[in-house]
C-alpha cells in the first residue's frame, strides 16, 4: 500500500512536498491525467495497519492523503497483471 500524498501541476510544488516528508520515502512520479501532465507524491510501500496510521497523522496535521493498493511503480493500480491496461490512482484533490 502507498500514501498517494497528493499532484500537482507544478514539479517545484510536488517537490516541495516530497522533501517535508522525506521520512516517509516519499517519490515523485509523473503521470497522465485526463490529458493533462501532473506530477504525484507517493510515499512507501507499507503495509495496510502502517498505511492507514501515517494517513491519519497526516491528515490530523492538515495533509489530505489517501492510501491506494499500487504496483510497484507506485503510480498503477493493482492488480498490476501485463495484460491490464494501466490505470491511474485519484487523489482527494488536485492542486
């Protein structure tokens, strides 16, 4: 399970909140939504009991997050299967 911590429009931004929450292994990751490029912050992988503290923490301290099933590319939505075609993870909001 990952924290997808949130996208952005903008690399500095998404940046910006991958270094606050350096801890947390935390990547940026480029992804197609609706034509547009965004870039997402992911952090982990955990597993679910560990998923489900930090987004509590996260969102008691005003970071909205949500934690979503991935592949290991941290972008694709299990089940990440060859013949799947990709899908990409939402987000509470989008900044």
């Amino acid at each position: 399970h990952y924290l997808v911590i949130g996208r952005y429009r903008a690399l500095e931004e998404a940046e910006k909140v991958c270094t606050r929450h350096a801890a947390l292994q935390t990547k940026v990751r480029m992804v197609l939504h609706d034509g547009t490029l965004l870039y997402q912050v992911t952090a982990g992988p955990f597993d679910r009991p560990a998923a489900n503290e930090l987004e509590a923490k996260l969102d008691k301290a005003g970071q909205k997050t949500r934690v979503a099933l991935l592949c290991a590319d941290g972008v694709t939505p299990a089940l990440c299967h060859a013949d799947a075609p990709p899908k990409l993870a939402l987000t509470p909001s989008e900044n």
